[in-house]
C-alpha cells in the first residue's frame, strides 16, 4: 500500500538516497556472517577517508547523541576541565553529557545566532573542548578549525572534540588537519540514511587515549570488536549497509567528489536564503559569513504562528521544523540536507515563496 508522506525539509531526519531506501528492502542479514563484516569494515574505512582521518571509525546502535556521550566518557575523567560555547541547543547538550559525566564544563555563553571566535576561549586550565560545528538550532556555521589551533596554542595536550551531526558530508571538515581529535555524527543527517546509527571518529590522539568506560556504549570495547569487523552487541546492521551504500553511490571517489557535493548543499541553502530575503524574512545567523549549509532558519514574520506554518506547509507536501530552547515559536528552519531531485528542490523554493507571500 502506497502512503503518501510529507516530503522533508528537516534538519534531520531527512529524505532517503535512493541506495539507502534500495538497501532497506534486502532480506535481513545476520550480523555475525562474513557479508556483515564486510560491511561494517567497509563502512569504517569509508567513513575515516571521508574526514581525511589516519584513526578510526567507531559505530555505535543509538541516535547522534550516543556517540556525543560515548565520546565524552571515553575521553575525559571525572573533573576534566573542558570549554564548551554555548550558542544554540545542541551546544546545550555537551555541557549535560559532560555535566552527567562528572566533567566541569567550562561554558561561555554566546548569543544564539552568532558564531563563536577563538577570543571567546575563556581563561584558566584547560584539558579539552566540546565543539559544534553546525550548531542546527540556530543554522551557524562555527569555526571549528580556529576554536581548535586557540585551544592547542593554550593546552596542547587538550583533547578537541567536535559535533559533527549536521556538517558531516555536509560541509567542509578534516579531523587531525583541522586539529581536531574526534568527532560524532548520525545516519539521519547528511549520509541520507535512517536514524539509529551514530559514528564516532577517533584521531590518532584520541586512539592513544581512549579508556574503558561505561558498558554499553564503551568505545574501546566496540573498536576492539569493530577492528575484527564485528560489532560488541547486535547493530541497526539494515542502517549500517544503509548508509554504506550511500556512501559508496553517492561519493564513489570519498573526498574527491565531496567538495562538489559541499558547493551543491550550499547553493541549496542559499536558495532558501534568496527566497527568504525577497519576502523580507529575517535570518536567525546574525552574518551571512556564519550560515551553516545544512539547514536556513528565519525568524516566524508577524502573523504566523509555528504551527500555522507547519499546517501550510504540511498542505503543499512539506514538512519543517520549528525552534528549539528560546527560539521555540520564534523561528522556523528548512533544509535541503537530504536527498532531492532538482524538480523536487525547485518545487520546495517555489512552495516557500507561496506559503510566506501570505504574511
Ligand atoms: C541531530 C543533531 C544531533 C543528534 O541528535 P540525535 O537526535 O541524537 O541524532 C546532535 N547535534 C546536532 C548539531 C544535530 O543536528
């Protein structure tokens, strides 16, 4: 039976690659057999690759925020001193899992909307930073490149870790290059997969200090299991060969054919932005410099409600997203992360245009 589904324009999930939606309808393979090994040993060397990384790919059952968790807790003892810029809701979530962790975040705060400065590195002892690159709450781009060389040049033992979710495959980002230890992603954002897959990247730095910690979403134990392709406890192994088939139709060649993929992700976003600025909508990233390419987000204009324009969207096909923390009912966001046709997107621009010529 065939249902009709609005088409997404969220910041994750997103719409399916066709690979991803082609892989779903295979008959279930058993995790412990020689074709999930190869799979799980070809999605982790594809995702290393992808961040231009000389470490490991770890891959966790659970959403994005299993990684975030796991890598914190593998990385950090109880009482280690690591800044995190708060500047938007999933920033929010690092100083929680750090504060649950028994870590002693350092936090600056940062208006939501702008993007974070290597001056705001805040004085005194520091053993490692909790990063967000795109911070999809707010639809900023943060230089996680410069926040990383301000925190080596204070403490170069520090540990540098990054939010990769919504930039992963999405925008530019290198791990050991950037200065960066490790990152966290998921297979709902820009790998066009189903959620329930998280990956963890581990530089060769994170690698020499990983420890044991926890049980269930213990690095070290999976990165022993996954080194021998297998995985400790039983994988979404549907969303692991998901998303391996993306990758592989999507960017056969890893980094060779992403930036192109980065500039079309952009463009697509910047469309949204030209629509937005002919309607007189208001962006929430306060510079055009500071937009992240996996989601627009603008202010709601007078007169429309959240949930007015969820229902005029959702009436042409469409779903968006709202606003989170102190932007609920403030904002709306649409992204073009996910897989469209180029009819698809046109129709989406259009649509945009129709539903907000009405405020
Ligand atoms: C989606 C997202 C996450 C993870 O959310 P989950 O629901 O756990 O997958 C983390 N950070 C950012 C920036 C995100 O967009």
């Amino acid at each position: 039976m065939a249902v009709t589904r609005p088409r997404l324009l969220t910041p994750g999930p997103v719409n399916l690659h066709p690979a991803a939606l082609q892989a779903l309808t295979r008959p279930q393979l058993h995790h412990r057999s020689p074709e999930a090994a190869a799979l799980v040993r070809g999605l982790r060397a594809r995702l290393a690759a992808l961040l231009a990384s000389r470490g490991e790919a770890v891959l966790l059952g659970g959403s994005g925020t299993a990684a975030m968790e796991a890598v914190v807790r593998a990385l950090f003892r109880p009482a280690a001193r690591v800044w995190v810029p708060v500047a938007g809701k999933f920033a929010e979530r690092w100083v929680e899992i750090a504060r649950a962790a028994g870590l002693e975040p350092q936090v600056t705060e940062h208006p939501w909307g702008a993007a974070v400065g290597p001056d705001d590195l805040p004085p005194g002892r520091i053993d490692g930073a909790l990063l967000t690159h795109s911070e999809t709450s707010t639809g900023v781009l943060h230089p996680v490149r410069s926040l990383a060389a301000a925190v080596r040049a204070r403490a170069p033992e520090a540990l540098v870790v990054v939010d990769a979710v919504t930039s992963f495959l999405v925008a530019e980002l290198e791990l050991e290059s950037w200065g960066l230890d490790a990152a966290v992603s998921g297979s709902q954002k820009g790998a066009m997969s189903p959620p329930g897959l998280a990956f963890a990247w581990l530089a060769p730095r994170a690698l020499e200090r990983l420890r044991p910690s926890g049980y269930y979403l213990d690095l070290s134990r999976e990165l022993a299991a996954q080194r021998q392709g297998q995985t400790a406890f039983t994988p979404p192994i549907q969303i692991v060969e998901a998303v391996h088939d993306v990758l592989e139709a999507a960017w056969p060649q890893g980094r060779d054919d992403l930036a192109r993929h980065w500039a079309v992700k952009a463009e697509a976003t910047a469309r949204f932005y030209a629509r937005g600025a002919e309607l007189g909508l208001r962006p929430v990233p306060s510079r055009e410099e500071a937009r992240s390419p996996a989601t627009a987000a603008f202010y709601l204009p007078r007169g429309w409600t959240s949930e007015a324009l969820s229902a005029a969207f959702a009436e042409r096909g469409w779903r968006v997203a709202g606003g989170q923390g102190p932007l609920k009912g403030r904002i709306f966001r649409v992204s073009a992360m996910g897989y469209f046709t180029r009819a698809e997107l046109e129709r989406a621009y259009n649509d945009f245009t129709a539903v907000l010529r009405r405020s």
